[in-house]
C-alpha cells in the first residue's frame, strides 16, 4: 500500500445485531457510498472493482478493507477506506503510475475532507441500518453495483487461495460474489485476488 500524505483516510465502525446474512456484501456496499459520495461532490465515471477498490479512467483511485472484531459479546465490522485525492502526478512513484491515480491527477478538484467523509459513513450507515442492506434484500444495490462494476467483460484470472480461475467477467451477484464465464461454465467466486488478462 501506499499512502502518503495528499489522501482521505478513515476508518468507519458498524456494530451488528447478528441477523446480518450478507456480511460478504459490506465491503462492495461501501465501495457504492463511496463512489456515490465522490459521484456528488467531483463527478467522474468511478468504477467499483471487485472486490475492494475505486477505479477511474482505468487507475485506482481508492481501497477499501474491511475487517470484524469483537466488542463485547457483539460482532462491530470496521470498513477501512483510503481515497487518493490531492497527489499531483509527481507524486506517484513511476512503479505504480500505471495503476494508481488521485482525484488532482484526473484533472478534477479534491473535496473538502470532512465532507467526503461525513457523505460517505452517512450513505453506508443508512444502506445498514436504514435499508437493512445486509439482511434484507440486495437486488436494488447490486443494480448500482453492478452498473459501476469495473471488471464486467474483462478476462480474468482470480487467484482464491486455493486455486486459480479463469474466465470472462459477467458481473456481480445479489451475494456480491464474482461472476465468471468459464470454460467450464459459470462460476461464483467469494473472494480472491484479481488478474486482468490482456490478450
């Protein structure tokens, strides 16, 4: 990771009651606030790339990571978020130009910190408690998702842990799983790192 100074970086905590049955979808939802946050304040086209980061114009822009602790006898899901905003181009080593961006490098102007911040937890914490987004049905999110999701038509290679799976992307699924079109036929994926294959 790199990090440096010329970023928004929070870290945002969300106690749950336990009925919580897509807790996998948490860190694609906050992608969406996110990218609805920035979306208000710099429009661009951002783009969620699964399973954890903001792209635009083909670089990343944001990372996101998320993470469940325990506090007393509940669970609390801590969504980490760093977002690139004030780096000039300089201030991108060459090694990673090619790959990450900040809101000043596209051309567009940084948001008042704060701001972004406040708009981004706010949309999360109404999509969780509010919407029930992580109990209820998820259909009308994974629609946004789904129509910023970076990766849909590209091949890729999704390095599980376990295994490696090829295919072409088709989207994302209501349980916020990576759909692949394999050669031996659809596949879901829960989580894994992403290769972009360029043929």
């Amino acid at each position: 990771y790199f990090s440096p100074a010329g970023g928004v970086y929070f870290s945002a905590a969300f106690p749950l009651s336990g009925d919580e049955t897509h807790i996998s979808f948490l860190t694609l939802l906050s992608g969406l606030a996110v990218c609805r946050a920035l979306e208000s304040m710099c429009p661009a086209p951002y783009r969620i790339k699964w399973p954890n980061d903001i792209y635009l114009n083909g670089k990343k822009i944001c990372g996101i990571l998320t993470e469940l602790v325990s506090v007393g006898p509940r669970l609390t899901a801590v969504v980490g978020v760093g977002v690139n905003t004030k780096l000039a181009p300089g201030d991108i080593p060459p090694a990673l130009s090619s790959v990450m961006t900040s809101l000043q490098a596209e051309g567009l102007r940084a948001p008042d910190p704060d701001a972004l911040v406040k708009t981004a937890v706010s949309l999360l914490d109404h999509y969780v408690y509010d919407l029930r987004a992580l109990s209820a049905d998820t259909t009308a999110f994974t629609k946004e998702i789904n129509a910023r999701a970076y990766l849909t038509g590209r091949t890729v290679a999704v390095d599980t842990g376990s295994e490696t799976v090829s295919g072409t992307v088709t989207g994302i699924s209501p349980a916020g799983l990576l759909r692949l079109d394999t050669p031996q036929g659809e596949k879901e994926i829960l989580s894994g790192t992403v290769t972009e294959i360029h043929i």
